[in-house]
C-alpha cells in the first residue's frame, strides 16, 4: 500500500476529517489531500509528528516496515501483562483457523 493510501486508512481509522489532522500538524487541509492523493511528500518534521498521532513508527507509515505495532506506552505493568495475555490467546485463536 502507497503512503497516500495508508494516511487515508489511517485517518478514517482513527475518526479524523483531513481538517482534524491538518491542525493537529500545523498545516492546512489541502496539503493532508495532497499527501494522500501523492502530490507531495511529507518533511521529515511532519512524518515524525504524523507517526506520533497514529501511535506508529515512520518506517510503518512509509511502507519499510509492514508490522503494525501496538503503542503501549502509559500503561502500568498490571494493564501490559493484561494485553499480553490478550495477544497471546488472540494469535492462538487464529492459528487454529
């Protein structure tokens, strides 16, 4: 999948219009629609802060990396150990089909 197409996942995933994630990144909406139909290129400034509003890593957002990591940062070891045990039981389920 192109960066264009993963932003615009990504942003409807997460219930944001374009204007929403353009002033989360100090820009305007149409350089968000010219990210996404891939007219222009995001800096690295506006990557590193579009990583941060997603929870995922530069390298997933630009296609290097297709390993979708969950962000667990803010959580205490008691909620980690939780979703661990959620995970683990989750891919067990899914072996099996």
């Amino acid at each position: 999948m192109d960066f264009g197409n993963k932003l615009k996942e990504l942003r409807t995933q997460n219930g944001l219009t374009q204007k929403q994630l353009a002033d989360q990144l100090g820009v305007t909406k149409s350089v968000v629609s010219f990210y996404e139909r891939q007219e222009r290129t995001p800096s690295p400034d506006i990557l590193r802060k579009l990583a941060a509003v997603f929870h995922v890593s530069s390298d997933f957002l630009l296609g290097i990396d297709t390993v979708k990591r969950l962000d667990i940062s803010n959580l205490d070891d008691d909620d980690i150990q939780l979703v661990s045990l959620l995970v683990d039981r989750l891919r067990k389920k899914n072996s099996k089909k």
